[in-house]
C-alpha cells in the first residue's frame, strides 16, 4: 500500500510508502501551520498552488521523512484544480460520477 496524489483529472503519482506516508503526515500535523493543518484534516486542497507554498517552506529532517516531503514536491505542482491525498483505503475516488 502506498500514498497517492490525485487532481481533478485523476492520478498524478505516488509519493509516500505507508510507512513514509504516515510518518510524513504525522510531521506536517505537528507543525501547526494553517494551511496543511486545513489540508490534513480535509485530505484535500483546492488550491494546489498554496499548499505547494506551504509545503515548500517546510524543512523536514534528513531520511525517509525528507524524501517523501521531496517527492510530494514534486508532484503538487502538477496538480490541477484540487489536489487530494489518499491512501488507497476507505475512499471513493473511482465512484465520483462526472
């Protein structure tokens, strides 16, 4: 099982290990900044650009932490109008009817 990125034309990739993924997100919920806060607690985002801002200023400690922010970096970018985080349990995505 891994941590994948979605927008609202679908996959964009994966980033996270559930491992990375958890201990990633726990990271990010223990900094208190509004905007991932907001987006922890959603699961999603629908202006990818700022919480690409947010995320960016962050600077996690080196190991698997660092790599999975570094990959989720490189993925927000090229989300488009929302972006979603999802660990492939418990979600609905393949549901959504256009």
């Amino acid at each position: 099982m891994s941590y994948q990125v979605y927008d609202e034309d679908g996959y964009k990739g994966d980033f996270a290990t559930s491992k990375g993924g958890y201990d990633y997100l726990s990271y990010l919920r223990g900094l208190s900044i509004e905007e991932i806060t907001h987006f922890l607690e959603e699961g999603y985002d629908t202006v990818p650009e700022a919480i690409y801002e947010a995320i960016r200023l962050v600077d996690p400690p080196d190991g698997l932490i660092k790599t999975t922010h570094e990959n989720f970096l490189e993925l927000l970018p090229k989300c488009n109008g929302i972006v979603i985080v999802s660990d492939g349990m418990n979600d609905d995505l393949e549901d959504i009817e256009e």
